[in-house]
C-alpha cells in the first residue's frame, strides 16, 4: 500500500486531539442525583445523598483555569482539536462553548450528560442522542457528526447514531486506524474512529504514582511506534485529554512538550475527527 496516499501532504500519520468536556455534567447531589460523582482523582468515595464538594472544585477547576490553558497551548500553534462535550457541560459554559467555535475546533457530542447510556432501553436512548445533538447545535452553532459515550453503550447505539444524522463513533478500541460497520438492522454504513485509553490523561487520575513525564514517554513511544508504520499501512493516533486533568499546571507543561515535539517532526498530519472522517470516506468508501 502507497501510504502517500492515505493522509493529505503524504503525512504518515493522522493524530487526533480529543478535548474530553465533562465538568458541569457529572454525577451531583446539588443536581437531584442520588449520589456524588464517582470519578475522583482523590480517590473518595462518600455515601449516597453527601455532597462531595472537594470533587465538585476539582471539575470546577477544568472550566475555569483548565480550559484557557489547554485551549490557549492549541492556538499558539494553530491546531484544531475535537472536543468531545456533554452537552449540559456548555450550556453552562457558553464562553467556552463560543471559544471552541471561535478557535475552528471540532464539536462531538459526548452525551447530554456524563453518564453511562448501557442501561437505556431504546426510546430513552434515542431521545439522550436527539437532547445532546440538538443542545449542542444551540450552543456552538454546529450540529455534532461524531459520538462518544461515557465509555458503555448498548446494542441499539451505533444504529440510533446512523438514525440521528451522525457519521463516526469513537467507542471502538480495536485498531490503530478507521474502519467501517454497517448495521444489519437497516444496512446503512457509519465510520469508526477508533479512540484510545492507554495514551488518555485519565491514567495520571486512576494511578496517583502515574506522573505526567511517565505519560509523555509513554505518548513518545506510541508516536514513534505508529510513525514508523505509517511508512507501509495507515496510522492514526488519538491523545485524549480532560480539562480538569491536563489543564493542571504540572500536567500542561508536559502535553506541551508533546505538543512541541509533534509541531517539530514533518509526516504528522493534526486533524479534527470530523476532517479524518471526510478524508477517509473520499479515500475508502464504504462498499455495498
């Protein structure tokens, strides 16, 4: 395979930055749930009906310093990020919803809520994808062509997503490049963009002694493995990020290394999801 075929300029590889927006959507009490969020980079469990109001200042934390810093290290060097979002999570922060339009950033949805949708029979399903779809449209201008769910979904998603006008889903970790599923229910194709745990800043969360200089060898050694593939089969790459977790100060000065590094290496092609998908739909479409 001619690999100068594949991405734009002959690049090798296609890195994909997702920009995870949660903050203002996750599990509260002060929001009529029965329990605070569970996902805590101190690690505290409390019992149903307590606030958590630590963990409250800790996703606070992401929508007011996390995201000027993440979106401000993204526009000194002109690239353009996904930023998959709940969408509850920008109608409470419309400056960041009118930045992530304003900067030429990708939106994809990310649920209405940071919730798990495993449990949805198909009609609350449905209407949780329409909600989300519609939400964002109002706040960044911009209908949503990609879906990400809080990491469970159900059988029914992938053909709901086709229904509902979407044209990729990320929740698939099975390749290093796109792919196409056709729902046999209704035959119709959708895109697969595969996304990734391993190079995800959520480690540096789910294991304290996990620091942010192991996760940049980490996210070197993934480069240079997928850039030197990239010469015979193609590669895409995804760096998943969160505004609480590496918009912390220490955390930022290591993604900004990476960063540096890509911006500094020729043959790496940045890209939103939504431009991958187009560029592999006109170079592979799906077949009958």
């Amino acid at each position: 395979m001619n690999t100068e075929t594949i991405w734009p300029n002959g690049a090798r590889l296609a890195l994909s930055i997702v920009v995870n927006v949660e903050e203002g959507a996750e599990m509260s009490v002060a929001d009529g749930d029965k329990r605070a969020e569970a996902v805590d980079e101190m690690g505290m469990m409390v019992k149903p009906g307590i606030r958590n109001f630590s963990n409250e200042s800790n996703y606070a934390y992401g929508i007011k310093a996390g995201a000027p810093r993440i979106m401000d290290m993204l526009a000194r060097r002109n690239l353009q990020a996904t930023f998959t979002a709940a969408a509850q999570s920008l109608e409470r922060a419309p400056d960041i919803a009118q930045r992530i339009a304003d900067d030429g950033h990708e939106i994809c949805a990310h649920g209405y809520r940071w919730q798990v949708q495993h449990n949805m029979d198909e009609d609350t399903e449905r209407a949780f994808i329409r909600r989300a779809a519609e939400s964002i449209q109002i706040t960044t201008g911009t209908r949503p062509v990609g879906w990400l769910s809080r990491y469970l979904f159900t059988a029914n998603t992938r053909r709901l997503l086709i229904e509902e006008g979407f044209r990729y889903h990320m929740d698939d970790y099975s390749d290093d490049k796109p792919f196409w599923d056709r729902d046999t229910k209704i035959g119709e194709p959708i895109l697969i963009l595969p996304y990734a745990i391993d190079t995800n800043d959520m480690k540096m969360w789910n294991a304290p002694a996990y620091s942010p200089n192991d996760w940049v060898d980490y996210l070197n050694d993934t480069l240079d493995v997928l850039y030197k593939e990239g010469a015979k089969e193609p590669r895409m790459m995804s760096l998943g990020l969160h505004l609480r977790i590496a918009g912390r100060p220490g955390r930022a000065a290591a993604l900004e290394s990476f960063i540096e590094r890509v911006n500094n290496t020729d043959g790496i092609w940045v890209a939103t999801r939504a431009q991958i998908m187009e560029h592999w739909t006109r170079t592979f479409p799906p077949q009958d």
